[in-house]
C-alpha cells in the first residue's frame, strides 16, 4: 500500500529537556522523522523545548514552537494551524507518548480532526498497564515471570508473602527505570514500595519475581501495515538482569545465544509486535533468558516507539529506524522503500553485521556527592559511547577508550585497582566502572569461575577478557627492539592503544607508533554497509580495524582499505563524544552546523565522533562519518589517512579542545582560533597578565600548585574564595571555601583527582550579578556580540544551572557598555577567529572578568534559537576565513526575553545534596519565552534565586 496522499501536513512531538532517561536519542530520532516526512512533500510542524538540539534548529520543520510540552500549548499550535492532519508521538520518547495520551483523554486530538499516526492508542496502554501486558502474554503463549499488579500498600504486602524475596518493583508508566526495584529483604519492603507507587502517575507498580542473573537480551523492530515485520538488530546485555538495559554494557549482535534460542526470541518479537495492536512504525522487544542449557525465554516488555536502543541499532546496522519508521507512518510498506545504505535494495531485508559494536553506558557521578553509586533498576547514566570492532575484544577496547575519564582502555595503564577487597567489593555490587574492575580482577589472579559466580556475566565474555590479559602479559617479556610483528598486529587487532602496548614494555607511545610504521602495521578503515558487503553500499560510514596482509600473485602485498581518499580539499570536525554533565547536546548542535558550513563553503566534510544518539553521527551529515574514539591515535591515523585543510576543535567541547595541543604538536592545522590563544585562555595566569596589560579588572586571585601554597595566598585573597583548576568543563571541581579547613580539604582532593594541575584562587564577590556574552571575531579583529545575558541566580551558581535572561533585565547602559568594550577587546586581544563565550561578575557598577572561552558555549544555540539567527554557520565560514563579520547582516529577532532554564535529574539521586554551586549539576535545558518582567514565571524565578546557593 503506497503513502496516504490524505496527510499533508503533520505534528511531530519531541522530548523536551534532557534528563537521565532520555537523552539526545530523541533528537535524533525526531530530526531524522521531520527530514523523512518533508521528503515526501508534506509540511512538518514540531513542537519542543529544548533550544540546544538540532530537531529545534529552523531548518528541521516548516514551523517550530519552542513551548512547554503541555496539552494548552498543543491547542495553541492546533488553533494557528487547522491544517493539521496527523500527530507523530513516537519519536520523542516516553515524554510524547504520555503528552499525546493526555491529549487523547482530553478529547483534544477528536476536537481538531487529528489522527494518531505511528502507533495505536491501545498499542501504549497495553504495553505500559503491566496488567493488561501480562494477560496479553498469556493468551498469546509469550513465557512471563511470576507477577502480580499492586495498586495499595496492603496487596503490596500479600504479593511479597506469596512470591517470597529478591523482588522487583516496576512502577507504571515511568521513564528510564524510575522508581523502579530490587528488594532482597523484608525490612527494605515497605519503603521500596511506597517509592514505588508515588513514581507511577497512576500509583500502581508491577511486583514480579527478581530473575536475577538471568541474560538479557534485546531486539528491534519494524512493522508495516502489511505485518511485514523485519529485525533490524539482536543486542545482548553483557550485565544480566538486575541492571537497566541504559545502564549495562551491551554488544551487537549477540554473542552467546543458541541459534535455537534466538529463532525462538524472534518468533516471540514477533507475536508480540503483531498482536499489541494496528500500527505501523518501529518497536524494542526485552527478553530474559535462564543461563542454563534449558534457555528459558522470559519477556519482559515491549516498547511501540523508538527509543535509546533503536538509536544504537540504527548507528550499529546503518539501517535508520527513525526514518523509515516515519515512513511506515504514512502508509508505506516496507518492500515500497529503498535501503538507505546500498539504494539499490528494498527496506524489507535484515542487516547482517560483519562486525562487533559494544555500547558502554557514561557516569557522572562526581557531580551528585554522596550519591549511591551502585547500578540498578533505575537508570543512572547520562551519556554513552559506542565502539565499531572486527571482534568483541577490539570494539569494547575501543568503547573503554571513548568514554573520557582518562583511561587508554582495558588495563596496561597503570590505574587499575589492586586492592582484593575493593575488586570484590564492586564485583559484588555491580558499579559504574565494573567494566574494567573485571580486567583488575583477572590480572590479580582471582579467578573466572569465581568472577562469574559473583557477576552472573556470561564465561564467553569473561573468557575473552581473559585472552587480553594473557596478550598483555606475553607482550610485557619484550622491549620495541624484540617485539615480533604478529605479537604487535594481534594486540592492535584486539584494540590495545599504542600508549597501553608502551607501558607494557615500559617505552613511549611515540616509539611503539614509529614501530608499527616500520612494520606497515597501520589501520584500514572499513565500510558499515548493513548487509556484509552482499551489495554494494552507497553511505561513506567508516570505522577502523587492523588486518594482517594479502599477498597478491606478483609477490606485492597490500591490506584492504574501503574508504578511498578524494583530492578534494577537506575539513574534519571533531565531535564531542558522550554526553555528560558539562557537555551536552548543545556541542552536537555545533557540530553539525560546522559540517554544513564548510559543505557550503565547498569543502568535502569528515566527523569524527562516537556518540550513538547524536545527529552528528548519522551517516548521512558530513560527506564521510568516522565511528571512532575522540582519541589522539584514533584521530592522527584518520587525518594521517585524508590529509585535510585542518581540523575544527572549536564546536566540539572540551573533548575536542583538549586535542589542539597535540594537533598543533604534530603540525595539523587548526582552523579557526590558533592553539596559542586557547591556552592562553585556559591558563588562569596568562590570562590574568593579559587582562592586566588591558586594564580589565578582575577578582583578586593567586595560583598555586600545592596546599601549602593555597594557604599562604589565602592570607593574601581573604575568604571566601573561589578554587578553580585549569582545563575543565562544567566547572569540574570548583568550590567556594570560607575558610583554611574547607580550602585545604578541597585542595587536596583536587591535586589527587588532576595531579599536576594549576589551581585559581579567586577572591568570591559575594552577593554580585553573574552574567556573559557571546561573540564572533574574525582574523581582522571584526567583533560581533551575538548576545549578552544575565543570569538570575547570583554570581557562584555555575553558569549552566543559572536560569540566564537574553537580553538581561536589569543592567544599566554604563554596565552593558563595559561588558560591550570588554568583550570586543578580549576577543580581539586572544586573537579569536570564531566563537567566544565570556563570563562577568558585576558589583558596585564595575565588571569584572571570571573567564573567557574561545570556543562555542553552551549558550550558542540558545541565542540562536532565540534571536532566529544560525551563528554557528556564520562563525564557521569566519572561521574558514570564508567570510569576514562584517559580510553578514545581521538581523536578531526576539519579542520580549527568552529565558534559558536548567533542567535537573536529582530524582535518580534521592540522598544527594541539591544545592547548587560553581560545579555545574544539570542535565539539560528548556527555553521559555515572556513577554515582559511582569510574567508570573519571571518573578517567581527571580524570588527564588539565591536559595540553592551552595558555598
């Protein structure tokens, strides 16, 4: 059946804010559903709040409305656009689907003549009532653990009784886990329960019997109204149950199941999907598995949208669930569609994978002191990476190298733990860096069976770990001068980084990578084509493995290299990795308006990232996509292999500013501001001496690089004072101290954490106004301020959990002025060609400078989305010296104020402090638009500012 020509114009719902739960998945999802329906000619209309996404950028839809995700602002978009056919809620998450039911049971969508498209009504009540779900499965013959629905504290207890303990507590219709269970004793019950029923919306949880140890497993779907249903992907759980699918390590395809076992997952998928009701879209199916010979199968549930897993499916396969979804909406059917990757094949067949893809969940549990760190039920991640390997051992290498919390992979670096105790103690209780406390564990001797017994993870996997260390072990009795080829090409081939196989031998990475050149052991890059090289795919998706080489009948030898290099001239923008507190989607978006800029200026594009959620990543972005670890070897080798113009570090965060030094080390250019200027404005002395020659006063400081030091400058500075280390985001490890016990504990802690680091000591303006600005300035000194905001809450609270007001409310002209002459000659003094973020704090009418940032911010894209201007394109083209600042007209367009509000995810974290501080806590962000101060909003924000002010 072709496309229902009665649809010619469509709401799609996003997913708000991010929390932990729901990240940019969603954004994902939803660009790539607004980019799939506007194919086909009809109109798109999207309604989200999230200013730092792309799904929100103009070019996504025909009319975007940056509101409250609430049913008023659903009327008012159906009121200013009658034309609206059809809503789409399955692509922003659990948040859209309940939006678009409480807009069902309001009788809103019946009032306006608006069908659901994508999926059914009764498809999500049977799917999230536990009950009906249960049932369900019973007449379809689908296994189910022992389970019974509670709505009352009294039947709550009676349950516990008859199933006897572990339990588990699932509350209804929540998001990522919440609320969510495991009880092994009695005493715990009662509060487990209540926590339970108040995280339900409807106060009902689902009381089932805990399998744990049991293997999890994964599959995703598609189904079109002809129930053609296709697998797109078979994910397995290296954690078991016990541990949300978010935050387990999880592998594709799956690694330990019978094909027996698997044919029957399929045929339940399936069952399942066909019988949940009459929609066409994509769909994620959970299923336990018994680690017995017996494999009993236990479904666990079924979600009728996409989700983070589809997310992952699409970037492990290249099949891009979200789109064909959206076009399964509109009435096609599978066999109507071209496969996106070979554009040769129909969309009705199964990826088949020649390759290993290990997702590994991204903690940030240094920013919620006290929290319990231990994974569970409830999903605690706020980020996650992928890696893209020829075997299990090379992709989780490659994963581990991805994450950023300064480990170079699997052990060989020096930083593992060896303390019995401890190794045992984590084992036990599965925490965030389980991943490589198995590793430790292996290396101290323990062994597997026992390592097994304590983690339920499956022997095959621990098996493989094992192999690595062995590797390790052999590789140690060698120097660069001994080492044979085959022992160094199986290393690289099982994912070891040249700086591990160096602390092996106890030599430099330098001298293992000249090695590996003299021995032409270097890495090929190889296409990610859905259907194992059976058809010839069309997407330049590539990610890196090493390969012995072939020996051709003429005696010369070669390695197979897919990606073929153009002479075309070339840029690189590096991505910012995972998501974490401090670096979020707003990079993503910078990102991907870097690629189109430098397209439009006539460059072929290359990203190189290793985010799954992110728009950036999807294979159809920049001309090539490398799926690979924001990682110094990684990235040489690429730009060793393509020899751009330069690489672009400015809109990728931290991540991609921490590579600049070791760029311009190794004579890569760097496009835009130079390495110099940003180290000038990352060191907090060299800094401070140029704003000194500028006469721009900032607070009283000092630098030190001991506790002793610390001491001696606080008699100097007074209290309170501000630590700050240098290089970090998300004001990582900045406090106020008030007096010598505080400062010295916290110094401490700090020099153990960023040994070797420089720490600030700022005098704290107590009580001033925080507020900044960002610019563009290009290599003639043009300066443009894009936009000046002032944060409501008082100097103190970090700049990305203060609710910031564009423009600001209540600065005077002789203010605005000194941030206007700041700003210009900062920017210029730093020699910034692109983006600039500074930060003020105003007191007695004098500004000072807290710091300066030539990079984009996290406030880019929201004055972008606010003023409706594309600043990341106009500083990329500055950037590219393409354009200078003064070629473009600038045109800002706001009515009123736009306020930035921070978005938090303490829920997850019930025993944290939440009071705010310099370190930045917040997950996400929304945007809200007023007409004036008058606004109830506004005030009741600005009456609240200083409560959370944490010192």
């Amino acid at each position: 059946m072709p496309k229902d020509t009665s649809i010619k114009s469509v709401l799609i719902i996003g997913s708000g804010p991010i929390v932990i739960g729901q990240a940019c998945e969603f954004d994902y999802a939803g660009s790539q559903s607004a980019r799939s329906i506007r194919e086909e000619g009809i109109e798109v209309i999207l309604i989200n709040s999230n200013p730092a996404t792309i799904m929100t950028d103009p070019s996504m839809a025909d009319h975007i409305y940056l509101k409250p995700l609430t049913t008023k602002s659903i009327i008012e978009i159906l009121k200013e656009h009658p034309q609206i056919d059809a809503v789409l809620p399955t692509m922003g998450g659990q948040t859209a689907l309940n939006l678009c039911l409480e807009a069902q049971e309001k009788g809103i969508w019946d009032d306006f003549g608006v069908r659901l498209i994508g999926v059914d009504v009764n498809a999500i009540n049977i799917t999230e009532d536990r009950d009906q779900f249960k049932d369900l499965l019973k007449k379809i013959g689908v296994p189910t653990a022992p389970a019974e629905i509670c709505t009352s504290y009294l039947r709550g207890k009676e349950i516990a009784q008859e199933f006897g303990f572990p339990l588990v507590i699932r509350p209804s219709f929540t998001l990522g886990g919440t609320g969510a269970s495991i009880v092994y004793k009695p005493e715990d019950f009662d509060r487990l329960l209540t926590a339970g029923l108040e995280a339900s919306p409807i106060h009902e949880v689902l009381i089932d019997k805990a399998l744990m140890g049991w293997k999890e497993y994964e599959l995703e779907l598609l189904r079109d109204k002809n129930d053609n249903v296709v697998i797109i992907c078979s994910i397995e759980n290296m954690d078991p149950m016990g541990i949300h699918t978010g935050d387990s390590i999880t592998v594709a395809p799956a690694m330990t199941l019978s094909d027996t076992t698997f044919q029957k997952l399929r045929d339940y998928a399936i069952l399942m999907m066909r019988s949940i009701g009459n929609f066409a879209g994509g769909c994620n199916v959970q299923f336990a598995v018994s680690p017995d010979e017996k494999e009993d199968i236990v479904a666990i549930e079924i979600n009728p949208r996409v989700s983070r897993s589809s997310a992952l499916a699409s970037k492990a396969t290249g099949y891009p669930i979200a789109k064909i979804a959206s076009k399964l909406a509109l009435g096609y059917n599978l066999d109507e569609l071209q496969n996106q990757i070979t554009k040769s094949t129909s969309a009705l067949f199964e990826p088949t994978l020649d390759y290993v893809i290990v997702k590994i969940p991204r903690w940030n549990f240094d920013k919620f002191e006290g929290s319990d760190r231990t994974l569970g039920l409830q999903m605690k991640s706020v980020g996650e990476v992928m890696g893209i390997g020829r075997s299990f051992q090379e992709a989780l290498h490659k994963a581990t190298q991805s994450l950023e919390i300064k480990r170079n992979g699997l052990g060989a670096d020096g930083k593992g733990y060896t303390n019995y105790e401890q190794i045992i103690e984590k084992l036990t209780y599965a925490s965030w860096d389980r991943v490589f406390v198995i590793y430790d564990a292996i290396a101290m001797g323990i062994p597997l069976s026992r390592i097994h017994e304590i983690t339920k993870i499956d022997m095959w996997f621990l098996k493989q770990y094992e192999e690595l260390h062995t590797l390790e072990k052999e590789i140690a009795k060698y120097t660069v001068a001994t080492l044979p080829k085959e022992l160094l090409l199986e290393a690289k081939q099982k994912g070891f980084a040249d700086r591990q196989i160096a602390h092996m031998m106890g030599c430099m990475e330098s001298e293992v990578h000249a090695l590996r050149m003299t021995m032409n052991i270097s890495r090929v890059f190889k296409l990610v084509d859905t259907c194992a090289a059976e058809f010839k795919a069309k997407t330049p998706y590539y990610y890196s493995t090493f390969e012995a080489e072939i020996e051709k009948a003429d005696g010369t030898r070669y390695v197979d290299n897919e990606s073929v290099v153009t002479d075309k001239k070339k840029i690189i923008v590096l991505g910012s990795g995972p998501n974490r507190i401090g670096q979020g989607i707003e990079f993503d978006y910078s990102c991907v308006h870097g690629v189109l800029a430098s397209k439009e200026c006539g460059y072929e594009t290359i990203m190189i990232n290793c985010n799954p959620e992110t728009v950036s990543t999807d294979f159809d972005t920049a001309d090539k996509l490398y799926f690979e670890p924001v990682f110094w070897e990684h990235i040489y080798d690429i730009i060793q292999h393509e020899k751009p113009e330069g690489v672009i570090v400015q809109l990728g965060g931290q991540t991609a500013l921490k590579l600049a030094e070791k760029l311009s080390k190794y004579g890569v250019k760097i496009i835009g501001t130079s390495f110099d200027a940003l180290d000038l404005a990352e060191d907090r002395g060299r800094f401070s001496d140029l704003l000194t020659d500028l006469k721009i006063p900032f607070p009283k400081f000092g630098i030190a690089e001991t506790a002793d030091e610390a001491s001696a400058l606080a008699d100097q500075l007074d209290f309170p004072l501000l630590i700050r280390p240098s290089y970090v985001l998300g004001g990582q490890g900045m406090k106020i101290v008030i007096n010598k016990q505080e400062l010295e504990e916290h110094v401490v802690n700090l020099l153990k954490t960023i040994p070797g680091n420089k720490l600030l000591l700022d005098h704290y303006l107590d009580g001033a106004i925080e507020a900044e600005a960002d610019a563009i300035c290009d290599a003639d000194g043009n300066v443009y301020i894009i936009g000046i905001m002032e944060h409501i809450e008082p100097c103190g609270v970090h700049s990305g959990d203060s609710n910031a007001t564009l423009p600001p409310f209540n600065l005077g002209e002789f203010v605005m002025q000194q941030i206007k002459d700041h700003t210009q000659k900062i920017a210029v003094a730093l020699k910034t060609v692109g983006l600039i973020n500074i930060q003020f704090a105003i007191k007695d009418d004098t500004v000072y400078i807290i710091e300066a940032n030539p990079r984009a911010s996290r406030t880019v894209p929201f004055i972008a989305k606010a003023y409706g201007e594309p600043y990341v394109n106009y500083a990329t083209k500055v950037m590219l010296g393409h354009s200078k600042v003064t070629d473009f007209d600038f045109n800002p367009q706001l009515n009123g104020f736009a306020i930035k509000q921070p978005v938090f995810s303490f829920s997850k974290f019930p025993n944290v402090n939440k009071a705010l501080g310099p370190e930045m806590k917040s997950t996400g962000e929304s945007i809200l638009f007023i007409d004036d101060l008058k606004d109830d909003q506004f005030y009741e924000l600005y009456s609240r500012r200083k409560m959370y002010l944490s010192k």
